[in-house]
C-alpha cells in the first residue's frame, strides 16, 4: 500500500493497526501491518528484531521458541539463512508452556558458544492445545539480555485485547512485537493477519528503502514499506467490516462463547477414556488412553471416519509421536446439541 495510489485503504490499515496497538496497552510510538496470513508476520516480525539488534549479516543469528511453537518459524529461519542449530528450541512444561528454567539454561549456554540471539518467540495459544507461554517471566529474561520479544498470537491473540481473565494475557503489552490473526475466532473471511509492534520505527528501519517512482509526502510512510510485502491486495477491508458489524460487545460474546464451548466438550469426555490436553482458550485435543503408539493410531483414523460421516470435522495431528483428534471452537454457530452428539459418539467409539 502507498498513500499516493490508495490513500483511502492506507489510512484505513493504518488507523485499524493503531487501534489494536492501543488496545493491547502500546502506547502513541507503536503501529503496525497487515499481512496475507501469520507467517508472513512472524518473518516480518524476525526481520525487525534481527535488524534491530545490528545482527542481519551475523551468521551466528539465532532465535529461541519452545518445541510447541508453530513451524512457520522453521520456514522463517529457512528464508533468513540461518542455520538449523541457531534455532534454539526449550522444552515445555506439563500444560503445554515455554519451560523457564530450560530458557535460562540454554541462552546461557547459547551466548557462550557465540550465538546471537535476537529474539525469543512466546507463544500467545500453541497449535495443539491452546497454551500461553509465560509472557511475564519471558519479558523479563528478554530486558535481562536485551533480546527482543515476539509473541505470535495467531491463534490467541485476539483474545488479549478483550479478555483480561486469562492468566498472563494481559502481559502482551511487554512485548515488542505481536503477530494476530483475527480470523481465527471472529469469523472473518482470509487473510486479515496484522503485525503489530511497540515502535513502528523498527519495521521503517527494517525496511524502507525509498520509493523514488512514487510522489509522496515526506511525512508519510509508504505502508508497503513496513514489511515483507509491496504491493497487496485490500484485505484490510474485511477486517474492519468484521470488526464493525460485531462491535466491542460482539466480539467479547463470541470469544467468550468459543471458550465455553471448548470446556463444554472437555467436562463432556469420558475422562477415564481420554487423555485431554487443553489450555486456557478454545482448542482440545485428546486421545484414548492405555493403547499402544499403533492401537492409538488406529483409533484416531478410524473415529475421524465415523465423525465425518456424522457431519463433525476434528482434525488428526501428530503430536509427542502420535495422532491425536482436535476440536477448535472457532465457529459460532455450533451449538450445545453439537456438542453433546460429539461427546456421545466420541464416548462410544
């Protein structure tokens, strides 16, 4: 986007982004892009902090996310160059969490062996069970070694800026930067993903290298200059129609919703059945107990079968070496009925 050839639409990403900023406790110095989807993002994301740490030509550049990060992080390094060992993965504790004390432990062991490490990615909602990443005690590690922090909120993001309740959340704004992708929950049609950052100075300086054909004031920054995209199409359009006809209140039910669904379906499995694995948002994902890695295998393909032919669609994703099912509660219009022939049919198989 530039303000000379969509002036309207660049206002628009702009003023939108300044918003969410706000709303996540940033203050007048912070902004943001819009994107085509979350890992494009988190590259923009990690160009910025890797730039802004002077470490873009180090080819000791490394960053650190947990082993239940998303593996666009993996394609991220992939495009940066970096090498397969300069991506620091820690461990995860028992819910699912960035492990503090394995942080600790491997940026220390890490800055010995010579690795520049530019960034720490928290986790705000993992892919498989909807876990938090302790945002607080990551930031404060993060300022302790000057290291920049990125939270990819793809998934649970939307939630910080609305839902003060869950443990955590309201952390974000410590982060310098924030990947959300709204149509997750709110039903909005792909891609409105947006990048938000603490100082929109670091995506300038990441990126901007000038525009000479384009005729524009001096004053104003040429939004497709804040990222990995130049030219892109209007997406932002969707998300502030989205945003407008649901409203504060809207959005606030439906979130809310999505979360009491996902516990509805959790108190509803046969707990001496299932092995459940969920966090505090709106994902579960379970898998019978006492079955051997084949037994369990057999299941998850067999009961995905009988569900679809019921009209239900769980995933089948392979986690800790085995298939597991998964519910995401991201539409609203399933009801408590559904819920309930779910758990049944779930129960019997």
């Amino acid at each position: 986007l530039a303000n000379e050839l969509s002036p309207s639409i660049s206002k628009l990403e702009q003023e939108l982004c300044e918003w969410f900023a706000l709303e996540l406790g940033f203050d007048k110095n912070s902004g943001g892009v819009a994107a085509s989807g979350g890992t494009l993002n988190n590259l923009n994301a990690l160009v910025s902090a890797r730039y802004s740490k002077g470490l873009e030509l180090n080819p000791n550049a490394a960053f650190i996310i947990s082993k239940d990060a998303h593996v666009s992080f993996k394609k991220c390094a992939r495009i940066l160059g970096l090498k397969k060992e300069n991506i620091i993965i820690i461990d995860t504790d028992e819910c699912g969490r960035m492990d503090i004390s394995n942080l600790n432990h491997q940026i220390s062991r890490n800055l010995n062996k010579g690795k520049g490490i530019f960034a720490i990615i928290a986790t705000l909602g993992t892919t498989m069970r909807g876990s938090i990443d302790p945002i607080s005690e990551i930031s404060k590690i993060c300022k302790r070694n000057d290291i920049w922090l990125h939270v990819d909120g793809s998934i649970g993001g939307v939630f910080s800026i609305f839902d003060e309740n869950i443990k955590d959340i309201e952390n974000i704004k410590e982060a310098d930067s924030i990947t959300i992708n709204p149509q997750k929950v709110l039903g909005i049609t792909k891609t409105s993903s947006l990048l938000i950052v603490k100082n929109i100075k670091y995506l300038q300086m990441a990126f901007q290298t000038g525009l000479p054909y384009l005729d524009s004031d001096e004053n104003n920054i040429n939004r497709g200059e804040l990222g990995v995209q130049g030219s892109r199409p209007a997406e932002i359009i969707k998300l502030w129609l989205g945003i407008k006809s649901l409203g504060n209140i809207g959005i606030e039910e439906v979130l809310k919703v999505s979360i009491n669904k996902k516990l509805s379906l959790e108190n509803k499995l046969d707990k001496n059945k299932f092995n459940i694995y969920s966090g505090p948002l709106h994902i579960i994902s379970f898998v019978p107990k006492n079955l051997s890695l084949e037994e369990s295998n057999e299941w998850t393909y067999k009961a995905q079968k009988i569900l679809i032919n019921n009209n239900f669609m769980l995933s089948r994703p392979f986690y800790q070496n085995r298939y597991f099912l998964r519910a995401v509660f991201g539409n609203y219009n399933t009801q408590e009925s559904h819920i309930i022939k779910l758990s049944e049919l779930l129960n019997e198989i």
